[in-house]
C-alpha cells in the first residue's frame, strides 16, 4: 500500500503527557515489529491498585506485570505520549508522514477520493481514513456537525521526576483513588524517569482562563482538600499543570460512506477512564492493515464496510464501558459511595486477578482475531453474533435479550442497565390493563397483589410469592406484574410480588430480609403456609430458595413448595455451564454475572448458604420445582441444586428445555413458557393444601 498520513502540527513537540497500552494493543505494535521499541521507553507496571480517595482504603487489585503478560499475551504500558509517537513516525518509510498539513475537506467518486488541504494541495486515493480525532473534520463531513459530549470533569496533568516521585514511596503500580466526584491516577512513564500524576475533578472547580502549562497548582490543592493523609506530600509536590477536558461521543450507527471511514477519536471518542483510547486507536489500524492489504482498488469499499463490521461492535463496547467507569469512579452520593466501594470487594472476592474486569479488553488479540472477530465479537451483548436459536419463536426470546440492554445504557453504569432491564421486561411482557395491582406494605418492605380478573382477596386459594430476577441489581414488582399474572391463573389464586430491595445501594442479606418479612406478613394476615408457593426467576429463584431456607431455620411454617426458573443460587460462580456456553447465552456471562455477584455480596462469603443455596444443607425443605434452559450459562445452577435437594431427600424435579432462553417463561410469546406454567400448575395442584378450591 501507498501510504500518505496528513498531520496538522507543524512539527513533533514534546506535547502531552501519559497513556497506557493495554495487551491487547501491545501485541499490535508486536505484528509490526515495534514492541522492543515502545518497552525501551515505558514501564511495566506491576498492578493497578485502587484506593478510597478520603480514607486511603484499599479496595481492589489488577496483578499485572509478567502474571498478566502470560495470562494476556503481552504486557500493559506505561508511556508519554511524545514517546510513543516518535517510535512510529520512526518506523514510517521516508515521505509517508506530511507535517503541517491541515486538511480542509475530502470529496468522492466512483473511482477514488480527494483529500484537499488548506494549503491547496491535492492529493487523490483509492480511500481516506479520516483518524483527525474528536473534533473531527472527515467525521462532520460525512454525518454533520455535533458537538462532543462534556462530561462537566476536567483532568489536571501533572509530572514529576523520579527524584521528587521516589521520596514520595511510589512503586512502579498505577494507583487510582476515587473520591467523591473526583479521582487521582498516577503511574510511572519514560523507563521510570517521570512520574505522571492525573487529577479528574469537576469543571466548576477549576477558574483559570487558560488550559495550557500554568506554575499555578493552587486550584489542583484544593480540589484534592481531605484526601487521604498519605497523599498530601504528593498534591503539593508539582510545580506546573495543565488542563484537559474530559470529552466523548455518543456511538455512530456507522462509520464509512463509500470510500471514506473513521478511525480512533474520529470513529469513537472515549472517556479516558479504561485507559483505551489509544489502545482502540492501534486496534483499529491493525484492522484496517488486514482488509486493506488484501483489497483490490475495485474491492476498497467492501473492505471498508468489512473494517466496520469486524471493528464496531468491540470498539462501542469499549466506548461505553469506559463511559461507565467515569460514572462509577465518581460518585458523590454517600450510599453510592458505599455502593461502589462494596461491589470493589465483592468483586475481588470473586475474581482476586480482576479477570472479569480486564480480561475482555486485554485478552483481545487485533491481528490474530482476523475475520473470525465478527462471529466471535458480542458488543455490548453477552451473545455471539452468529449465535441464533433453532425455531423461529425461540429466536424471538432470543432477540430480546439480545435488544434489551445498549450501548448508551451500559454508559449510564449499574443505575443505566437497572433501567434498561425494567424498560427490557415491560416491552417484552406488558401487564394486562385488566390485570388488579394493589399496592400494600408488607412488614418493612413494599408488594404488590395480582389478582387476575380482579379477584379482592386470595381467600382459600394458594398465593405465590413471586421474587423477580435481574442480579439483585435490577428488576422491579412493576416489570414483573405480567409474570405474576400468570403464574397465579396457572396456581389458581393470587401473586403477592415482594419489592426488595437492589444492591449495590442494598447488600446481602437485604433483600433476603425483604422477603422474610413479606412472607411473614402473610402469616400474620392469617395465610395458611401450605397453600404459598415460593417463585422467582433467576436472582429471585436462588433468593426463593434462601427464603425457606431462613423459614426453615428460624422454625417458621414451611411453605408449600419452591418454583425456580433459571436459578442464580451459585454466586461464587462454579457452575461449569456459565464457561461451556459463553457467547450462546443472550442474558448473561461470567463477567455480568461476576458484576451482580460482587455487587450483591460486598466481599460476603459467596459460598455462603443464604446467598448460594447449592451449598445449603436443604434436609427438610419443600418440594421443589426447577426449569432450566438446555445451553444458559446458569443450567448447571438449577442441575445442582436439584441434585443437593434430592440428596437430602427432597421431593425436587428438574426439566431442561432444549432451544429454550434463560428464563424463557418470563417471555408470553416464548413457545416453552406454556408448557412450563403448565408443569407449574401440576405442580402447585400436588402440593398447595388448597389447591382444588381454584
């Protein structure tokens, strides 16, 4: 390939200040040969440590150093951002890089396209890959003009030479401290000669007129005022700073127009709090190489198009994650705050290596995952894109998960998924208008009755008291009002659904506490215990089990019997099915499940019975009914809870339906959920005293 790349700058200056390079970009820069290069200049990190702002508490641990680079292929870096250029202009073929060529505009034609520079030269070529960054001038040419999204944080940079930064008892980590709506990162760079400092704080802050170097750090001081004692030597040690502003874009539909694309910034501008931007930059080149090498002139915009396929579905996800650690790094809500630091140790109780977190950016390899990477790629989903179900009404449950949750509402963090779950469930499964809804305070905690055909009371016939899914960090009485009217026509009675409450904001045992005190309510309003069924779906089937576990234990009257759909009732995450069917279940994955887990559990034991209850001695426990999908990531859960309960001699019976969705009931038109109400009828006939009164 005849190559030009057109740069506004005049000349190379020492400009900028640190990025980081995951693995997954280092092995790019591997394929061409620069990796010797770019190590020469960096630093390995031996982790990335994160810390309470305020208290200094230690909250989570990425290893990384040589256990990382065996486990990802390649090491992270660390390196200045001048440093990183010069090695590849370096390694260009003289006459390849134009400097102070700003370009005014590109047009088209069947046959080729035109860069035009401010300066009147012309330049003509088979195709043009618009990589001028957020502000992007081949990208408003192609889709119009639109302004980056602010984020209302600014970032002071700061440096420091290894003298200064040594005294200070840094090792060669990246440590981030995250504060209340403000974050410190800092992380060694130039083979341990500068020490580069990043303090993200809110733009209301921050009243210098100008961005550029300044000697004045006394606005960077106060922003970090009651930060942990251990930092005070190191806010006050920098002479100069400068100011970015923290910008992104909202995801394109597309990319390329003919023989025109995007690239890096231009194509997805990204937070800096994944410390990808680059990264996906490197991934995009390496992309492009591969398309473009192979590629006729004829074929140049086919293999654009075949760039964007294999290229948007990571690259959004990435954008968007990274979107959503701005929101998680910096909350200023005292409960979110708490929120926050406990899913940190949830997590780390799950995953001590941070896999779940890291291990989908890093271990992505752009050269290698060649044209597979578009099959393999799931986006934002938790499903392949080439994943698809046997019978056309499977495919539609199918497809429902696969639409529920976006890219903009994973940008939004845990608070943008809740919201997309219940929006998922009240499109996918609307409530009968007929359907009566009454509202009632249960104990401490809040339910609503359903009562089909508008019955007032469940008198004499059995009530189910319905748990909803949704990790324990979604999921809501309303969303499931359509699921608890036909689980009670199918029982014959009624559906009280218990209003939990959701973690990260609520942690183990509180939404256990919830249904305690919704069932013993029922008692208290006169219900007859056998005549209840217990039931949930996912997170609310485990919590149903929980539940009489406690009632159990606490010598409480039993209830009839347990209904579990697609029970999550292993949070330490061993089931052997959640990895045999990666990329085939469109709900959930290791890592979302991971999330829901750490969130909910707060660094509890997660073998602990009342939240797992595959390790609960389930001896004198009542009957108990679970549904499975064939190939969910969450059947081994339900298998093995079956099999707990018949070995302690439990009457449980297990159905696995095959080309089925997880929790397949919770969808009307899924042509499994019928035949599994069904079985729940039977079932709820053998075991409610009252049954044959419905």
């Amino acid at each position: 390939m005849n190559v030009r790349l057109f740069e506004q700058a005049p000349q190379l200056t020492e400009i900028g200040a640190g990025i980081q390079l995951g693995a997954n970009a280092v092995k790019a820069l591997r394929h061409w040969g620069l990796e010797d290069e770019i190590t020469a200049c960096s630093v390995a990190s031996k982790s990335i440590e994160y810390y309470d702002l305020e208290t200094g508490e230690h909250l989570f641990r990425t290893p990384l150093g040589q256990q990382a680079a065996d486990r990802y292929g390649a090491p992270m870096l660390q390196i200045h951002r001048a440093d990183l250029l010069n090695v590849l202009v370096d390694a260009l073929p003289e006459g390849t890089f134009l400097l102070d060529r700003p370009v005014a505009g590109v047009e088209q034609d069947e046959t080729g396209a035109t860069v035009r520079c401010v300066n009147g030269e012309t330049f003509r070529a088979d195709a043009v890959i618009g990589a001028d960054g957020l502000k992007s001038r081949t990208r408003e040419q192609l889709f119009g003009s639109a302004e980056p999204r602010f984020s209302g944080t600014l970032g002071w940079r700061l440096m420091l030479t290894r003298e200064e930064a040594e005294r200070l008892g840094f090792e060669h980590r990246c440590y981030c401290y995250l504060g209340r709506g403000r974050s410190l990162v800092l992380y060694w760079l130039r083979s341990g000669e500068l020490f580069n400092i990043i303090g993200f704080v809110p733009a209301t802050e921050v009243q210098r007129e100008s961005w550029t170097t300044s000697g004045d750090t006394s606005e960077f001081i106060r922003s970090f005022a009651g930060a942990a004692p251990e930092l005070d030597a190191l806010l006050h040690a920098p002479d100069s700073a400068f100011i970015t502003g923290v910008y992104d874009r909202d995801p394109l539909e597309t990319w390329t127009r003919g023989r025109v694309t995007l690239m890096g910034d231009a194509a997805h501008p990204l937070a800096p709090y994944l410390a990808q931007g680059a990264c996906q930059a490197i991934e995009d080149a390496a992309t492009l190489g591969a398309v473009l090498g192979g590629a006729r002139p004829a074929d140049v915009e086919a293999a654009l198009q075949e760039y964007e396929r294999l290229r948007r579905p990571r690259a959004t996800k990435v954008q968007m994650a990274a979107r959503a650690a701005e929101d998680f790094w910096h909350q200023d809500d005292d409960a979110q705050i708490l929120a926050r630091n406990g899913r940190f140790k949830g997590i780390t109780k799950l995953d001590p290596l941070g896999e779940s977190v890291w291990s989908w950016v890093f271990d992505y390899d752009p050269v290698a995952s060649g044209y597979a990477a578009s099959n393999r790629s799931t986006g934002v989903e938790t499903v392949r894109a080439d994943h698809a179900m046997r019978r056309p009404e499977a495919q539609q449950t199918l497809e429902a998960w696969r639409r529920a949750i976006t890219p903009l509402d994973v940008g939004k963090g845990w608070l943008g998924i809740r919201a997309a779950y219940e929006r998922f469930l009240l499109e996918a499964a609307p409530a009968d208008s007929a359907t009566k809804v009454e509202e009632v305070k249960t104990g401490d905690v809040v339910s609503h009755w359903v009562r089909p055909g508008g019955s007032d009371a469940a008198g004499g016939c059995p009530v189910v008291l319905y748990l909803h899914g949704g990790g324990y960090i979604a999921g809501s009485a309303k969303a499931g009002a359509n699921m608890a009217e036909r689980l009670a026509a199918a029982a014959g009675g009624a559906t009280l659904m218990v209003e939990y409450r959701l973690a990260p904001e609520t942690p183990y045992p509180g939404a256990l506490e919830d249904v305690l005190s919704a069932y013993r309510w029922l008692l208290d309003q006169g219900q007859d215990a056998s005549n209840v069924i217990l039931a949930g779906d996912s997170a609310g089937g485990g919590l149903a089990v929980a539940a009489a576990l406690r009632v159990r234990d606490q010598g409480l009257e039993a209830p009839a019997g347990i209904y579990c759909m697609s029970p999550f009732a292993d949070l330490a995450l061993t089931s052997p099915s959640i990895d045999e069917f990666e990329g085939r279940d469109a709900a959930v994955n290791r890592d979302f499940l991971t999330d829901m887990s750490g969130s909910y559990l707060h660094g509890q034991a997660p073998d602990d019975p009342n939240a797992s209850p595959v390790y609960a001695d389930l001896s004198a426990m009542p009957p108990m009914l679970v549904h499975v999908a064939a190939e969910e990531a969450l059947r081994d859960d339900g298998v093995r809870l079956v099999e707990r309960a018949e070995r302690a001699g439990v009457d449980a019976r297990l159905t696995v339906f095959d080309d089925a969705v997880h929790a397949f009931p919770l969808f009307p038109f899924s042509p499994d959920a019928p035949a599994a109400l069904d079985e729940f009828a039977g079932f709820v006939q053998s075991t409610a005293r009252h049954a044959s009164v419905a």
